[in-house]
C-alpha cells in the first residue's frame, strides 16, 4: 500500500478524492510495517487544520479529544 506524503504548501492542492483515498487507507489499515500507517493518520491530521472541510467526514479517524484543562 502506498502512502501519501506532502508538504505543507502541497496540502493546499488535495482534492476530495485524495482525501477520500488516504481515508480508506486507514479505514482498511493494511499496511506493510506501522510507520506508512503514522504517516497517513499525520497527513489527515495536518489535513484537519489546514484544510478543515476536507478532513471532516474523517475526524473519526483522528480519535481527537477535547479536553477541559480547567
């Protein structure tokens, strides 16, 4: 399974479908050793805060908690 990188500036240029697929990637979470899996979850991340619409039907994926530090 082949992993997607990018950088920041690259982000700006993904589509829905791009985003789409390195979901499913994650969802079927069959890769060939645990860091191409931490690679794609950190794009999604980055993915979430630059480009919020993109990554929203996927925020299940992230397991990102708020917290209350109060």
């Amino acid at each position: 399974m082949e992993t997607l990188t990018r950088s920041s500036s690259q982000i700006s240029t993904l589509t829905v479908e791009d985003v789409a697929e390195l979901a499913t990637r994650l969802e079927i979470d069959d890769y060939s050793n645990p860091f191409e899996g931490l690679n794609d979850w950190h794009l999604l991340r980055a993915i979430a805060f630059q480009r919020p619409e993109l990554a929203e039907p996927y925020l299940y994926l992230l397991d990102i908690e708020t917290y209350d530090e109060a």
